[in-house]
C-alpha cells in the first residue's frame, strides 16, 4: 500500500490502494479495484469509479461523485455529494456543505 504524506499539485488517478495524509491540489479519481483511505485534504474533486472505494476521514474541497464504487465518508466534503451508482454512506458525525 503506497502512503502519501507531502502536497502534490497536479489531477491524480489512484490506480493501487493509498493512504493520503498529505495534500492533493486537483482532481482526485480512483480506479477500478483501487481502496483509498483519505486523510488529509483534496482541493478539488473526488471521482470514485467502478469496483473502487474510499472512506473520506479528511476533507474534500469540491464535490464527491460516487460513479459506481463506495464511498463512506466520516470528514468534510465542502461541495456537494453525487451517487450515480454504487454505495454512499454518510457518517453522522461527517459535515457536507453542499455548495460553496
């Protein structure tokens, strides 16, 4: 399992299982079969594919697009949060702004 805990500035697709303690400036997307445990902070956009999962304990500055994976979040998502398919689950104690 990779683990990331410095700034990238760049979109990103994660395509192994991570952990993010660090900090992504940009689009942030997870590929088929990939786990991410996100703990730090995406400024930006959260893309969750088929056959993927990410349990969201950080924060999302823009919105989390659940396209067919899961998706449970305990953190922020500062926008709004989308389920095309899949399975989103929302934790009591998590805090969605819902637009900006």
């Amino acid at each position: 399992m990779e683990i990331i805990k410095h700034e990238i500035e760049r979109n990103i697709t994660f395509t192994e299982d991570t952990q993010l303690h660090g900090m992504i400036v940009g689009d942030v997307t997870t590929s088929e079969k990939a786990i991410l445990y996100l703990h730090g902070m995406v400024v930006g956009n959260l893309k969750i594919k088929d056959d993927s999962t990410v349990f969201l304990h950080g924060m999302v500055t823009g919105d989390a697009i659940n396209m067919g994976g899961r998706l449970e979040i305990f953190g922020m998502v500062k926008g709004q949060v989308s389920t095309y398919k899949g399975n989103t689950i929302i934790d009591q104690g998590a805090l969605i702004r819902r637009g900006k």
